[in-house]
C-alpha cells in the first residue's frame, strides 16, 4: 500500500513587514493556478516562542495539493532581535526557498501599526506617549529594514530574496504581481481583477466597547477563535460590530515626526544602498 503524502515543505515565505500589504499579498499569490498559499496565513512555525515546538510534520500539513510553489506570509519573522534566529531555522528546514519582503513607508506603517493595537485593545496610550522611547517601542523596530533584512542575508543569497513596496503593489498591482511572478518562476502573465482589492485596511478599524470585551470572552466569541481564517473575520465583524466604536486613524506631531525620520533615515539609506532602489514614495 502506498503510503499517503502528509503535506509539503513550503518554498516561498512572505516575511513581512507588519501593516505592509502582506494580507493583500497573501490573497493574490493565492490566486495563481500554479501557486498553493497555507489557508491560515500567520504560520509562525519558525518563532521558538510560538509554533517551532509544533514539529516540521505539523507545518507540512499547511501545504497540500499539488502545486509549483507552496507558500507562507508571518510578518513576525521579521521581529529582530524580539524573535532572534528565525532565519538560521528556516535555512535549516528550507534552505531554498524563495523570500519575499514587502516594504511600506515607515512612518505610514507606524501609524497603522499603531491603530491596529489600539482598535485591538493591545494599546491604550496616544501615539506620541507609545512612541516616546523611540530606540525601543516596537513600532520603530519594525521599520529598520536593513537590520531585518540583514538577518537572512546571513543564510539565504541575495537572488533568493525578492523586495517590493506597498505603494507599487497598490499602485501598480498588475507590474508588481508580473514581477513577483518572474522571481517565483511561475506564469507570469497570469491576472486576477482581484488584485486591486486591498485587504485589512486601517481605516475600517473599530475598537470593542466594554460590552465587546466580554463578548469576546463568552462562549460565543471563542468559538468563533476556532472557525477557518476567513470564516472567523467575517463572523467577527458581524458579531462584534454593534459594540464597537470606530477608530479615528491619528496623527502624527511634527516635531516628533522629525526626530522619527533622523532616527530611521541611517537604516533606509543602507537599504537603498543595498537595494539599488530610491524608494521615492516614501518620506525619508
């Protein structure tokens, strides 16, 4: 008797960054008839702290069916130094995958990094007091690039590491995607109407009144934790909706604007440098 396939190892894994387009990413790659993404996005497997322990038989279980590439999107794996070493596991179990880092405007991802831990109750400070530390606060780790970057530059060639930004993606998605779909190796002239939908976005954020947050801990709201991905959002949407405010994305003070720039400007010139890319969209 034969013995039956369990899964398969991934060789494409979408690293970030948080609050880049990685949603929307996510979705469209799955779109391609040659191309199988895992149904719940943020997999985790190669973080100590999360799904490591879990076992490569648990993570092959994510990739089924028969395709060319099998993919991955965890923006946390590019969390350095809070999640260290997420690069020398996947070059043990992946050695040659094909990586894909999407890039966003710092200063844009800041913000929208911060409206999602406010709207998901993770952050009750103003923008200016979470961002007062500016060396330590997670949300300017994220946006040294370079320094994420840096990190598989220590395992995986540099041919194998494929580096787009939100605004081409948005912008121009059908260049963007023909491009990504070159690296892959993959029909590159395939294309979905669908990718000028963008997914999870900032603006559409609301924040559970008290009355959500003990919803969210009855029996109702975790069983909705168990339903597949993109059951579970639209449940929780339904359900959480009428106790729910919505959030009014803030702004940014200029002065400390400023001093975000001077701070992040070394890390992106490096990027650039490396890159060959100018980045023109973005504000530094």
């Amino acid at each position: 008797m034969l013995k039956q396939k369990t899964g398969n190892l991934p060789n494409l894994i979408v690293i970030g960054t948080q609050k880049g387009g990685t949603c929307s990413l996510h979705y469209y790659l799955s779109l391609h008839p040659q191309i199988y993404m895992c149904r719940e996005k943020e997999l985790n497997f190669f973080i100590e702290q999360r799904n490591w322990k879990r076992g490569v038989e648990w993570y092959k279980k994510n990739f089924v069916g028969e395709a060319k590439i099998y993919g991955e999107s965890s923006p946390a794996y590019t969390n350095y130094p809070r999640f260290d070493e997420v690069p020398k596991r996947m070059h043990s179990i992946v050695p040659e995958a094909k990586i894909v880092y999407i890039l966003r405007d710092p200063i844009k991802r800041i913000i929208s990094h911060y409206t999602h831990r406010y709207s998901a109750g993770l952050e009750d400070r103003s923008l200016s007091d979470a961002l007062k530390k500016i060396e330590s606060s997670r949300y300017t780790r994220r946006c040294l690039y370079y320094i994420q970057l840096e990190q598989y530059l220590n395992y995986f060639p540099k041919s194998n590491i494929f580096i787009m930004t939100t605004d081409d993606l948005y912008k121009h998605p059908q260049k963007s995607m023909h491009k990504l779909f070159t690296f892959l190796e993959v029909d590159n002239s395939f294309y979905d109407n669908q990718f000028s939908q963008i997914h999870h976005k900032s603006s559409k954020k609301r924040r559970k009144t008290p009355l959500g947050k003990s919803l969210e801990k009855s029996p109702i709201g975790e069983t909705i934790d168990y339903l597949p991905r993109p059951i579970r959002e639209k449940a929780k949407t339904l359900l959480y909706f009428p106790f729910s405010q919505k959030v009014q994305r803030p702004t940014l003070d200029k002065t400390l604007e400023a001093e975000l720039i001077d701070y992040l400007r070394p890390d992106i010139n490096r990027l650039r440098d490396y890159t060959g890319l100018a980045f023109e969209d973005w504000c530094l």
